[in-house]
C-alpha cells in the first residue's frame, strides 16, 4: 500500500500552530486576526463552506464575521459593503464567497477588495505578485494546500518533474506558478495538461509528482502513472451510489483504488486537499494581519 | 534545411498592418497613436533600444516622444513625471526603460503606470490578467512575439507539447502562460524547464516546439532536439570572436548549426525573435489606444 497524504491530519497539525500564532498576535496587539465573509443569497452549497469557514475561524481563535446579503443586492450595494470592511482596521482578510449571482460582475467585486486583504488570492494584483514568484504574496488556498500538503508529507517538488492536469484559474495555473517559484515549495519542472492534450497518459506517465485538478470523475487511472509517484488528487466529483444513504457518493480526479497500486503516495477524497483549502485561508488570514501590522508601524514611523 | 522563421520579414509584414491601421485611427479621430518612452540615465544599450522604439514608432505614423531624466532623478521626481502622462489622454502607451538606477524601486515605478498604458504588460494587474487567460489584455512584447511569430509561420501551437525552457518573468512564465489560454495562439500543452531541471535534453526531447529563453550560449544542441520539432530562440548572447570587428558575435540559446539538421523549423538569432518584440510594443500602443478610446466613448454615454 501507499503512503497516504492525509490532509485532514496535516489540516490539524497547521490549524493548531495557526491558533498559537493567533495567539501570540492577540498577546501582542491586544487584537485578533479578523476574518470576514460575505455571502450573497441562498447557494447551499455556499452556505455549507462559509458556515465552515467561520467556524474554523473562531476555532483558531480569530474574529470572524459573515455578513449575509439577499440574492437581490445590487452590485453598487455589494461595493460599498466592500469598501467598508477595507476601511476597517480590526478587519485584516476579506472573502466574498463565490459564485454570485449573475446580475453582479465578479470581477468588479474582486478587483474592489484591497490586495491587503484578499485572502482569496483572486485579486489581480495578487495573482501578478504570485505570479512573477513573489514570496510574500498571499497566494490562493487550494493550491498553497497541495503545496503544503507535499511538504509535509516528505515530498519537496524541487528538483522534481510536477504535471498538473487542468489549467484553471483557481487551481490549475497558480499551483504550476507556485511549483516554479525559486522559493520553498518551488523549483519544480512543471508540465500543465488539461483537455486539450491529445495523449493525456504519455503526459502523465513521466510525473515524478501529479497533480490532477481536472473536475472529471476518476480520469486518472493506474496505467497513467509512473511506479512511485507520487499523486495529489484534487478533484470532488459526486458519482450515483445508490448504496449511499444520499444518493451519491464523492470521488477525486483520481482512480484511488486503481492508482494505490502504483504510486508511492496518494492523497484521498474526501480527506486530502479538501480539509487544507479553510486551514490556507486561516494562514493567509494571519499573514495579512501581520504584513498589515507591520505596514501600520511603518506608516507611524 | 529546416524552414528558417524569418522574424525580420513577419516583424515587418505586421509593421506594415500596423501603420495601416494607425493611418484609420487616424482618420477616425483626429489623433495618432501616442507612445511615449521614459529613459532614465544614460546607459548604452538601454539608449539604443530607446532610439529603435521611438524610430518604429514614427514609422507606423505614431505620436512618438522620449523623455530623457538624468540619472540622479529622485524616485518621486520619475513618479510625477509618471502619473503626468497618466493623465495625457494623447499618450496612450507609456514605457519606462528597464534597468532603472539603483536608487530607484522599479516595482513601485511599474505599479505607477496606468494598467491601461501599460504596453511592457509588466504592470502586476497585467501580469494578473494575463495569467487568469484574458484575451484583451496587453502582453509582454517578446512572450506575445514568439506566440506571433508560430502563428505566422503555421506553427499554431493548440494541441501541441510545447516546452519552454527557462522561468522568468519577462519571457518564461509569461509565455507558457499565454500557450494555456483557450484562445488563439494557446492551448497547448506547457512545460517549462530551467536551471533546476535536472535531465533537460529528456525533457527538451519531448517538444513538439520548443521556446529556449535562458539566456546561455547554445545551450540546446541538436540532442536536446526531437526530430521534426520547431524551434524559437530567444536568446541573445555574447560570445567572443576575434575575426568579428567587434571582438564578439551575438549568438542564441539554441546551436543553431547543429540544431538546423533536426528541426522541422527554426528561428535563428539574430533576426529571429529580436525584431519582433518592438513590433509588438506597437501593436500594444495601438490596441491600448483603440481600448481608451471604446473607454472614453462608454463614460462619455
């Protein structure tokens, strides 16, 4: 059998140095790391993670917010809502929960966050900055987890050649540029596959590391794996069981039963990059607290 | 004999589209496009680049104009003279000259210009929408110049393994990003090698085209090459030759020599990428003239 990558396992170990180094910020400035949420209307699917974000914020012992507006909430309504909370001191990370609804442009909204607070990494600003390799960048969280989660699993891409399958905006891309930096967590070889790749497998197959973020049910199987690889699987796809009590039943990108017999390593689904998305927002959220706090100090000086 | 992709002839068969098209927006609206270049200092190279941009950009009937600081010009002085031609709606390209001197922060310099104006694309909101696969977004000259130059030789690179061989910001990382997007000219399947690859000829080998912007001499021999494959040369370096009257010749990544026996195609150096970069610092200023002017239009309705 594989080694395992349990993120859940690693989620926690992170969340419990998180909470000390929260901690520590309160014992200092006599205030939390702030986190605030946005939501806008009744998604339940979105109701789901930002009730879990909050949670796993207060846990770490941030101040947490989520403000919840109608589903009919004009854009310039939103902004404004946006606008106030970057005008807010004690609050030092901002996520507006996506999708919104259609009559808003997201992209507006996003570009009206203060890169100083967007712990979402979406920010254009933010996405250049990680990007061009800036280290102190707060990089989005899905991919900032499957780096740590390869770190701490003994696994350094350095060196390595990482293919990730999928090109998107939120995974995809920013892991390839997180894997190039010349930073921790960097120095990869980096291949990104996606649907447009004619032999997918003749890609795969020379993955030292592979990353499959591609939203497709089970696409990678064992024959699309090198012996000892090592394999992250991105991926939440719900797949008819009628078996499971509701109907469904969640699978990763990744054919875990088939793959577990030639990779060196795996992550599951559920409990692999899942559990390590909140605990990278919970990270991001204490280095915007501490880069905010330094850039005040600077300002007074 | 390889087909030769001659960036001279494609550079001035799109000079020639370009004073076409700057003749309409002409005509359309009383104004030429307008590039202005900043040069701070006086070093060599950096005047000779200076001179060629706003030579080919009088050429192709733009308003060209150079401002020249001398090189002990305070940061704030350069950021003033920044945030002036911000505000001239007749420059609608700006370009400060890069390597600024040492006293200068050039990231605060870059973050200063309008995204708008940006024809280097080098402004962190660019970068930001390039990567996110934007197709109206004004890319980084050379990276946009090697996807032009595939496209004009028939070489499109969708569906294709193209692999990049060095990760910077100026030419690696953006042009692997602009070979993923889903528009003309991307889709492909990238990988982007560099100094910490350890097997490069195994990975080069694997390039339907392969794009060499590390700036070593003849690094990729004719090995490193698979047969049939399409080569862009990005590089340009020094090599001593005492029958050369300067004492040196300017020779690419790629050994050209060796290279041409397996190459399906190549561009050479020089000639090759070098003349396409200016060429697409005009295209940009046009089509940042062309979006300020959809811009104004929607404001002023």
């Amino acid at each position: 059998m594989p080694q395992i990558i349990n993120g859940q396992q690693i989620a926690e170990a992170m969340r419990a140095e998180i909470a000390a180094e929260a901690g520590a910020f309160l014992a200092e400035t006599g205030s939390r790391p702030g986190l605030t949420v946005v939501i806008v209307g009744t998604d339940p699917a979105s109701q789901v993670y930002v009730r879990m974000k909050g949670k796993a914020a207060g846990k770490a012992g941030f101040a947490s917010a989520t403000i919840e507006l109608p589903e009919d909430t004009p854009e310039a309504e939103l902004l404004g809502v946006v606008e106030g909370l970057n005008a807010d001191p004690s609050v030092h990370g901002i996520l507006v929960q996506l999708p919104l609804p259609k009559h808003i442009i997201s992209q507006r909204i996003l570009m009206a966050i203060d890169p100083a607070k967007d712990v979402d990494g979406f920010h254009p600003v933010n996405v250049g900055r990680l990007s061009i390799g800036d280290s102190t960048v707060l990089a989005p969280c899905t991919p900032a987890g499957c780096i740590e989660m390869l770190l701490r699993s003994g696994h350094d891409p350095a060196g390595k050649h990482v293919v990730v399958v999928g090109r998107s905006n939120i995974v995809g891309k920013p892991v390839a540029l997180l894997l190039l930096r010349t930073s921790k967590g960097g120095n990869a070889t980096v291949t990104v596959a996606h649907s447009r790749t004619p032999d997918l497998g003749a890609i795969t197959r020379q993955a030292d590391i592979l990353i499959a973020a591609v939203g497709k049910a089970q696409i990678i199987k064992a024959d699309m794996v090198k012996p000892g690889a090592v394999v992250i699987d991105v991926g939440v796809n719900r797949v008819d069981d009628a078996a499971h009590p509701r109907g469904y039943r969640l699978v990763g990108d990744v054919d875990f039963q088939g793959v577990s017999q030639v990779a060196a390593a795996i992550s599951p689904v559920p409990g692999g990059v899942g559990p390590m998305t909140i605990t990278m927002l919970l990270k991001n959220t204490l280095q915007a607290a501490r880069q905010q706090l330094a850039e005040q100090l600077v300002t007074q000086a």
